[in-house]
C-alpha cells in the first residue's frame, strides 16, 4: 500500500470527523479571531495616538471583552479599518488549524495493509472450493455464507486466529 493510499485511507476513515472540526474551526474564526484582532486594532490605534504603549496593552486588554459582541464583531471586521488584522488572525488561525489536523490524519493512519479489512472473509478459495468443506445453508458460522456444517464426519472443531486488543 502506497503512501497516498494509506492517506486517502485515514482521510475517508475520519471524514465525519473533518466535517465537525472544519465547521467548529469557522465558527472559531469569527468567535475567537474576530473579536481579538478588533482589540488588537483598537490597541494599536491608541498606541500609535497617544504614543504611549501601555495604553495601547491596556487598551487591547479592555477591549477583549468583545468576546460577547459576536453580531458587531462579523460587522466591524470586514471594514478597511480592522480587516488587515483580521485576515493576519485568520491565517495564523488556520495554519494552527491544519497542523492540529494533520496530527489526526496521521494518527489515523492504517498501521498495515490488512487495517480495515473484513475478519473472516472467504476470499481465499475460488470458484466455491469452499464448499467441498463447507456448507452455504446451516452449521457454525465462520463467514458471510460460509459455515462449517455440524454433521460433517470428523472433526468440527473451530480454532478461531485474532489479535486481541485491550484498553
């Protein structure tokens, strides 16, 4: 299995997942980045007129209460006067974002080629070999339409092979 597969693997395997992080990451953007950089603005700006910048530090600390404003933050970040800080936070937002993303898919990567894949399958016999040992109807279940019939002469014990996992 090659590296793009095992990625398209872990990328399928964690879409619901995806989904649920890429909404909870724009209601982020405009719940966290927006008000901040509203403060930061609002920081700078009386810095840069007082020329003093503890003023500015406790003006942008003042002003993180913004937080519960989230109506007039969408409105005001979208003007010339708060845009560029927005646009920083959100890509500095989003850069964080991806690298906490990354960290999932990798950890979502399959270990193996055999990650995934059905325990118990009859792909190993063709053309239904399988039932020369085998019945499709009745006796103890071993796979989809495979079972090993309890009148058969011998011996019928099942020896089942797994790894078995312990959290």
């Amino acid at each position: 299995m090659g590296f793009w597969e095992k990625i398209r693997r872990a990328i399928h395997k964690m879409k619901g997942r995806l989904i649920i992080y890429a909404v909870a990451v724009v209601v982020g953007i405009f719940a966290i980045v927006a008000p901040i950089s509203r403060a930061v603005t609002d920081g700078i700006n009386v810095a840069n007129q007082t020329g003093n910048q503890t003023e500015g530090i406790q003006t942008f600390f003042y002003h993180l209460a913004y937080i519960t404003e989230p109506g007039e933050n969408i409105t005001k970040v979208f003007t010339a006067e708060y845009f560029g800080n927005f646009m920083t936070g959100v890509w500095v937002f989003l850069l964080i974002a991806a690298f906490f993303a990354l960290i999932g898919i990798i950890k979502a990567l399959p270990k193996h080629e055999f990650d995934d894949i059905e325990n118990g399958s009859s792909d190993w016999a063709e053309n239904g070999e399988q039932y020369r040992i085998l019945s499709k109807k009745s006796g103890i279940i071993l796979a989809e339409k495979n079972y090993l019939p309890v009148d058969k002469r011998g011996n019928v014990n099942v020896l089942v092979v797994r790894r078995f996992w312990c959290w």
